[in-house]
C-alpha cells in the first residue's frame, strides 16, 4: 500500500536530490524536503555509503542481535545491533505512537555512538528513544573509535 511504489519515479529528479545530499545538509533542511521524498532517498544513501565503506561490519560474520526496547511503548520500536559497530531504530505505528514515547528506553553497548543522520553523540547505556529520535524519525547509529 506504499504509494511510492505507484508512481512512475522521476530519475532525473533523483540524480539532481542526490548531487545536492553531497553539499552535507543538516537534518531539519532534509525533513523540510519530506514532500518531495527526500529523507527516504537520504536514508537509503547514508545506508549504502555506511555498507561500501565498511563492508566487514556488515558481512557473514557480523552478528546481528535484536536492541529491545523498555517500556509501555516498546513494542513501537525495531531495533538491531550489526557486528560491534551499527545500531538501527526504527518506529512501528508512527501513527498511533504520535510522536509519544512515554520513557521507553533501549540500552546501547557501551561506547560513543554517533547518530549519521543528525551527526549526534550519545553514549551507550540506557537511553530514551524520544532523545534518539527528535530530530530525525529513524536512527543509524556507527561506534566511534576510541
């Protein structure tokens, strides 16, 4: 039921979104361009950029381990640890969580963790995911070397 996948896709105007995700954008200016499609095409890219750069945290022999979130609105969250070094946080039912977490917390392992959607920092342990997920809906999340 995506609507995206009924509409013939406008590559050009794709091509010309991509060049212009090179220029490092902030977050807020990515979100303003929601109606046009632009954080999902910008999600995919950091993804694939994550993957080409570091293809060993993402092959065969990385593990991948569920994050589980704590509270009454844990069952609105997906969460997965890739290898040592990638942490992903999506939302389920966006619109019935409308935005209200209610102190549901994950727990990162221990560490800096930097966001590569909104650049933040965060350490691990027990985090709300209201604090990880305010700027930006989804969350890709690398371990900083030490």
């Amino acid at each position: 039921m995506d609507p995206d996948n009924r509409r013939a896709v406008d590559f050009d105007q794709r091509r010309e979104m991509l060049v212009h995700l090179q220029d490092n954008i902030d977050v807020e200016e990515i979100v303003r361009g929601m109606d046009s499609g632009l954080p999902k095409l910008w999600v995919i890219h950091k993804a694939l950029c994550l993957r080409r750069g570091h293809p060993e945290w993402f092959g065969a022999k990385a593990a991948y381990k569920p994050i589980v979130a704590e509270g009454s609105k844990s069952d609105h969250l997906i969460g997965f640890l890739r290898g040592d070094s990638v942490a992903v946080l999506a939302p389920r039912w966006p619109l019935k969580l409308a935005g209200y977490w209610a102190g549901t917390t994950v727990t990162l392992p221990p560490g800096q963790w930097r966001n590569l959607f909104t650049r933040d920092l965060t350490m691990g342990g027990q985090v709300r995911v209201q604090t990880l997920l305010k700027r930006f809906p989804v969350a890709l999340f690398t371990r900083e070397a030490e």
